[in-house]
C-alpha cells in the first residue's frame, strides 16, 4: 500500500548498522534532490546518477545538470558525506524509444502520472538498476518520488521487479519522498540556495502541457 512505503523506509533505516550501505540514487534536478540527500545522507553513501534523456531541450537538461554541480558543494550534507555525481552522454532518442511513442502516439497527449510517465520512470530507473549492479552498489533509488507530480506506487513497483531481476543486484530502497514534509522541506531547501525550479517535469509533452 501507498501508505506503507514511508513506514518500510523508517524501518529499513532503523536497522541499519554503523557502517552506511552503498546507495546509487538517479537524480533528475538539484531540488528533487535537495531533501532527499539531506534525508538519506546520513544513513548511506550515496553517489548520484544523473540520467535524463527525457529532459527537453538539450538546454533545459544542460541548466538542470548545471545547477545540480553547483549545487553540491555548497550543500552541508552534501560534503560532509562526500556525495559524488556521476554524468551520462545526453541522447533523447533514448527517451522515445523506451516510451515507443511511434506505436502509441496517443501517449503524447496523456497528463502526468499516466502510461507515458510510467514508462519514463521505467527506463531511467532502469539504467539505474544496472549501473548499481555493475559497479556493486547495495542499493538503488530515485528521486522521483518526491514530487506530488509523480506516482510513488508505481515507482516502487517498478523500483521492486528490477531487483527481483537478480539475486545478486542491488536491492531497491522502497520510499515515497514527498512523505514526512519532504516536499515541503525540497521548497525550503530550494528557496535557501536560490535553486532553478522549473516549471514542467521535462518531456517535450509536459513542456507543451505546462504551455497550454
């Protein structure tokens, strides 16, 4: 149940030992991030993925990785634990392949949380799952949850079928970031460092969406 996911988080984190498990946490802007790395920096070493071929245009995703660089080193949390980002090659046609829109042009019309977003989350949590694998990582994560925006059931669905991929993979850190003043805290955070806050999630569909 939605309701469950803070619970199995706080509980998750209770039982943690001293030593902080490795965690790889796919980031889609400085303020989604923001709280999240304050949240969960305590408890594991996170490094950053930042994938978003989805992001539209080439100089929207520049900004938003941008501020998330500038971002980091100013953020107490941040170097305290060392948090390290890692950067992918930006290739949008990535994006339309894995929400086939060719086959479903309907989907460019959908509001957010529908098909189309499902398959979003899908294919960014997707190379997380496998970066995470193959560089050993305990666990795996995303930022995504924290906007009211987005569909934290089918995160974690998802987040849940990519571990059961492997017994030796990663395991998925089941969350709902918005949860607990989350969401709200991402706004505090956001207002206190003047963080870039845009005004549609990323796609080409939601830019037109937030324009209409």
């Amino acid at each position: 149940m939605k309701s469950s996911y803070q619970k199995q988080l706080d509980e998750l984190i209770t039982s943690l030992s001293d030593k902080k498990p490795s965690l790889l946490l796919h980031a889609c802007c400085a303020p989604c991030s923001s709280y999240v790395l304050e949240y969960l920096s305590e408890h594991f070493q996170i490094t950053i993925l930042y994938y978003n071929p989805n992001i539209y245009p080439q100089t929207e995703y520049e900004r938003r990785l941008q501020e998330l660089i500038d971002f980091l080193p100013k953020f107490e949390p941040a170097i305290k634990n060392n948090i390290q980002l890692i950067q992918t090659e930006y290739n949008p046609e990535e994006f339309f392949n894995a929400i086939d829109i060719k086959t479903n042009p309907e989907l460019a019309f959908e509001p957010e949380r529908g098909e189309r977003c499902r398959r979003c989350y899908k294919f960014r949590m997707q190379k997380a799952y496998d970066y995470a694998k193959q560089n050993n990582f305990e666990y795996f994560c995303t930022t995504l949850s924290i906007s009211p925006f987005k569909d934290a059931e089918k995160i974690n669905i998802l987040g849940n079928e990519l571990q059961n991929l492997s017994e030796s993979g990663p395991k998925w850190l089941t969350s709902d970031f918005k949860k607990k003043n989350g969401f709200k805290r991402s706004l505090e955070i956001s207002s206190e460092f003047d963080l870039y806050r845009q005004d549609y999630c990323g796609c080409s569909f939601s830019k037109k969406k937030s324009e209409s």
